[in-house]
C-alpha cells in the first residue's frame, strides 16, 4: 500500500548544511540570513520590498496593526478561507465583515463586496483559495472608489500570479506562509511584501518592537529608543536560511505540483459524483496548491466515510477549510452569525475534499489517489 500524505516538506542536505551554519555561528537572529531571504524573495516576486516576519498571521497583523485599525473599524473578509484571515482584523479590535465565497473558484465572491462596505470599512482582505487569484481588478475598483486599503492573504499563493503579475503585489501588502505543507517552508515563518516604501519601513520597525534602531546600525551596542508600538514578529536565522535554499528549488515545485494537479484533474473527470473548482483561465495562474474535490449532494453525507476510506488505503486527504470562518464558534457566538448565510462557502466547507499534489508526489501517486476516490464513493455505504 502506498503512503501518500497530504503534505511533506522536501528538506534537502542543502538546508540541513544552512541550518548547521548558523547553529555553528554566532547570530540566531537579527542576522544577514533573513536580509538575504528578504531580497531573495523580492526578486523572485519582482516586490519592490519584502520584509519576513514570524508568520503570515503576524504579517497580516502587522498589516492593519499599520493601518491603526481598531475598535469601530471594520475589514471585508472572505468567509472561505482559514481563521487566520480574520482573527489578523479581530486581534486588532476591528470587525470582519464576511463575504461570500464564488461557486466557481471558492474565491471571495467579488460582486458581493460592495454591498458590505460601510462607513466604518477600512480595508478588503482577499485569499487566493488553493492558489488560484482573486479577480484583483474588481476588487481595487471598489477599494479605490471608497479609499480602502487592500490585503492579499497570499498563504497559499507562492507562484499565484495575476495578469502576469505576482500575487501580493496587487494590493497595498501581501502575506506568505512558510508553515510545512505550503510552497517552500521554514518550519514556521512568513513574508510580507509591498509595493509602497513606507509601509515596509514601518512594518519593519513594527515587527521588532518599535525600536527605532536595528541592532546593527546602533552607534553604541544596547543603546536604542523606541518611538512606536511593536511586537515581536521576526523570522530568526535559522528559518531563513532554510528559506533561502528552498526558495531555490520554488520553480521545480510549482512545476511539479502543476503537473500533478493537472494529471489528477484529468483522470478526475470520468467521475459523476464530484466537481472540481476553477484553477486557471487566461491571465489567472494558479500555484496549485491542492486539488480540492467538491461532492455532489448524494454522496456529501458519506464524506467523513470517504476521507476514512482514504486514510485506511494511505491518502492523506484533508479539507480546506472545515467550516466557513464566520460559522466557526468564537465567531458565530460573538456576530451572531446564521448558519445559512454563506451558502457558497458552506457547500465548499461542508462537501469538498482536498486531494495532495504536492512536489513529494509523482504520476503514480495520482492515479493511486483517483482510484482510491473512485473505489471509495462506490464502496463506502
Ligand atoms: C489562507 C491562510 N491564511 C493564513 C494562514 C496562516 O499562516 P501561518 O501559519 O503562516 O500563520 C493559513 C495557514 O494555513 C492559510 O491557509
């Protein structure tokens, strides 16, 4: 029986070394390796300015952190996405105000966010579902027709690209994550990255505290003030020397989990019972990040039983995301939520699996996989 997990980290002996490096060396942190990541990533990006961070959570805090966002204020969120999203607006005391996700790609249903802005909205939050860009001209219309600042959630979106443009770099920031099973990974960390100078300096300063000097432009050691709020969100060292070599490999990963995903959806189609949602159309480049299976209302409540079915046979199949934010507890209970009002979302939520295709896996695996699904609906009572 093969053993195909959801996600694995491909760690090479080139990292183990760059790890070793640092360990061998002085600096944990504050150190060349995150710079180099830094710029290593802008240029993979074309980002005028990247700045790591601890995670994308953190980034995307830092985000509205810098927009001073708090109490009274409110931020579109699409509701088909992870918690992280919107609990970035909640720790800032601001609302997320939640939107509806698009049948066809799972994205935020853009023709739906207008009616959401409000006085009090300060900004849109967007997520390339699984990879797949958001129609990002629609959405700056309506942030520059009421003057919002715009947040691309791009966790899932390494190699997403927008008419031919990266995403991240369609809004005023973008946010990357390094978690395990994503792109490239530094154990945890992530990446923030704009277009726009003051935003990156501030946020750069923001993530460390406020200090106004970094450690090592300091005239005297210990000697610094702090003129703004901040926290600590850096990436150390030894995550960004792991970020650099696995950013070196980016290409061959996104090829492959192309060729994966494509393979996959191919054979997927002789099947009935399942849709697959959107991954690319002229000027929307996916990054692939898994193939998300949508199942029809008659084998729906046989899911749990499925994805058991899977797991027995070795498929590590997952669901992304298992609720609809705003039906999650914490959120429900606080905004008062109904169960019925993302519909869109719910169906995704409630009726999709998410199948890997990640680079750790090869054409055998797909098929192994789609067999696998295939026996699994019409064996699973
Ligand atoms: C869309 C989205 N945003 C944010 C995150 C959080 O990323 P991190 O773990 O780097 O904070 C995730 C994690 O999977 C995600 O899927």
């Amino acid at each position: 029986m093969r053993q195909i997990p959801f996600g694995k980290p491909i760690i090479g002996q080139e990292e183990k070394n760059a790890v070793l490096d640092v360990l061998n060396g002085t600096t944990l942190v504050h150190g060349p390796k995150a710079k180099q990541f830094e710029k290593d990533f802008a240029a993979y990006t074309k980002a005028p300015y990247a700045v790591s961070v601890a995670s994308c959570t953190a980034g995307l805090h830092l985000a509205y952190f810098y927009l001073d966002i708090g109490p009274g204020d409110e931020v579109i969120v699409p509701s088909e996405t992870h918690v992280a999203t919107a609990h970035a607006v909640e720790l800032c005391g601001a609302k997320p105000v939640f939107v509806d996700a698009c049948e066809k790609t799972g994205n935020i249903d853009v023709s739906l966010i207008e009616k959401k802005v409000s006085k009090k909205t300060k900004a849109i939050s967007v997520v390339h579902y699984l990879g797949m860009p958001v129609d990002m001209d629609s959405v700056n219309a309506i942030a520059k027709a009421h003057k919002l600042f715009v947040v691309e959630d791009c966790a899932l979106a390494l190699g997403t690209y927008y008419k031919g443009i990266h995403a991240g770099l369609h809004g005023d920031v973008g946010c990357f994550s390094f978690y395990p099973v994503k792109h490239i990974t530094t154990a945890e960390g992530g990446m923030l990255i704009t277009k726009d100078q003051k935003i990156a300096h501030a946020i750069e300063k923001q993530k460390a505290f406020g200090v106004d000097t970094p450690v090592n432009e300091r005239k005297v050691a210990g000697v610094y003030d702090v003129t703004i709020l901040g926290f600590n969100y850096r990436m150390n060292e030894l995550e960004a020397a792991m970020g650099i070599e696995q950013l070196k490999r980016i290409d061959g990963f996104l090829a492959k989990r192309e060729t994966n995903y494509k393979f996959l959806g191919s054979r997927l189609k002789e099947l009935k019972d399942i849709k697959l949602l959107q991954s690319s159309c002229d000027g929307y480049k996916s990054s692939y990040y898994c193939m998300s299976v949508i199942l029809n209302e008659r084998i729906a409540v046989k899911r749990e039983a499925i994805m058991g079915y899977l797991k027995d046979k070795g498929v590590g199949a997952s669901i992304y995301y298992p609720r609809p934010v705003p039906l999650l507890t914490y959120y429900r209970k606080k905004y008062k939520y109904e169960r019925d009002s993302f519909p869109v979302a719910s169906e995704i939520s409630y009726r999709s699996i998410a199948l890997p295709v990640g680079p750790h896996l090869n054409e055998e695996d797909m098929e192994y996989i789609f067999h696998t699904l295939r026996s699994a609906i019409t064996e699973v009572k």
